[in-house]
C-alpha cells in the first residue's frame, strides 16, 4: 500500500512539472514595442509649394554642384531644358529627364546647339557646359533677382514664355563685370519654373548674356 501511495505522488509531481514546463515553452516571447515616429518622406521633403521655394532649392543646388537634389525638382513630365541663349532653340536644346541627368564626371559630349556669332558647333561634356552655360558666376549672390521679370535684355529675341507657357521665370542678373563694356558684360541664369500636381518644378535652365 505504501509503495502505491508513493508511486502515485511521483506521478503527481512528474505532471505538475511537465505542465510546468510546457507553460514556460508556450509562453509568447515578449516583443519590443514599434517605434511610432514616421520616417520623413524624401519625395515631401523636397518638393516645393510655390516657385520661389523652389528657385532657391534649385539656385542653392547648382552653386553647390549637388546635381542629386537638382534633379528632385525637375518637372517629372517635361524633364530640364538647358539653352545657352535666351533664345530657345528647341531643336538643339538637351533636355535631360531628372532620372538621366548626367554627372560632372561624365565623359560623354554632348551638342547643345551653336554658338552665336561664330555658327560653330557647341559640343561640350555636361562639366564644360555647366562651367560656362550655367554656374560660371556666382549666381546665388546676384546683383538683381527678376521674380517672374526677364531683367536683362538685348538684340536677342527671349521666347522663354512662348516655349513654357504659364511658367514663372526666376532670373538672377549682374549687370556687368568690367566698367570699360559699359554693361555690355551683363550676364543672367534664367530658372524656369512649372507647377505641377500643386508642386513647383525646374523646367529649364537658360544662360543669357549680351550678344552681337
């Protein structure tokens, strides 16, 4: 009789930690919480809401060289023109949509139309064209800033307007460098700029300067 009882208590002891056991091994592994903070969105962050906030993102960039966040506001249907004219000619004119706008390491030569006054071929690298046709003054400090005003003007007709219709010019304008050309050495970096989907876009970037 005293060894059933005995037989039976162990048996007793043997479940209880079994059972034991199993709630230890069942037991959810408690998992760290989620961290609630959003991740800012790189899309939001650099769009702009009117065209002078994108002008100065766009003008900041390109005396930095950080072609990256150029290229986030470029106009997402139309891509950036780039004339060395305020005459556009849009038959030689390179556009570049923003995910194919070339580095300033890139060897490629491109045409980006003639230069005036001698007719010859304007075939430049993406570097020697930025040098010379879009950041060869120091622009973000300019002399006069046109909202939506062309202010330098010469013998050359500007279409900027007749191209981009409804667009809004920001122009960033010195009006010489040497006294003795008399303001003939004016020269001014035209952004062009397009609404799209409420957000402000660069549709092109135009070079203008005195011309014969």
């Amino acid at each position: 009789m005293k060894k059933l009882i005995i037989t039976c208590v162990l048996l007793l002891l043997t479940a209880c930690q079994t059972n034991a056991d199993q709630t230890v091994q069942n037991s959810p592994t408690p998992s760290p919480k989620a961290s609630t903070a959003a991740k800012p969105s790189d899309d939001d962050s650099q769009k702009a809401a009117s065209p002078k906030e994108a002008a100065a993102a766009i003008i900041s960039s390109l005396k930095e060289k950080k072609l990256d966040r150029l290229a986030a506001y470029i106009h997402p249907d139309k891509g950036l023109l780039f004339s060395p004219y305020a005459h556009i000619d849009t038959a030689s004119a390179q556009v570049f949509p923003a995910a194919e706008l070339p580095d300033l390491t890139d060897p490629t030569v491109y045409h980006f139309g003639d230069y005036d006054g001698s007719g010859e071929p304007m075939d430049l690298t993406f570097k020697q064209y930025y040098d010379k046709f879009v950041y060869d003054k120091d622009f973000l400090h300019a002399e006069k800033v046109g909202a939506d005003q062309i202010i330098g003007t010469g013998n050359m007709m500007v279409n900027i307007k007749e191209i981009f219709p409804g667009s809004y010019v920001m122009d960033y304008h010195f009006s010489g460098f040497d006294p003795q050309y008399e303001g003939m050495d004016w020269e001014s970096l035209i952004l062009v700029l397009e609404e799209s989907n409420g957000f402000w876009y660069v549709s092109a970037i135009v070079h203008s300067q005195w011309t014969t």
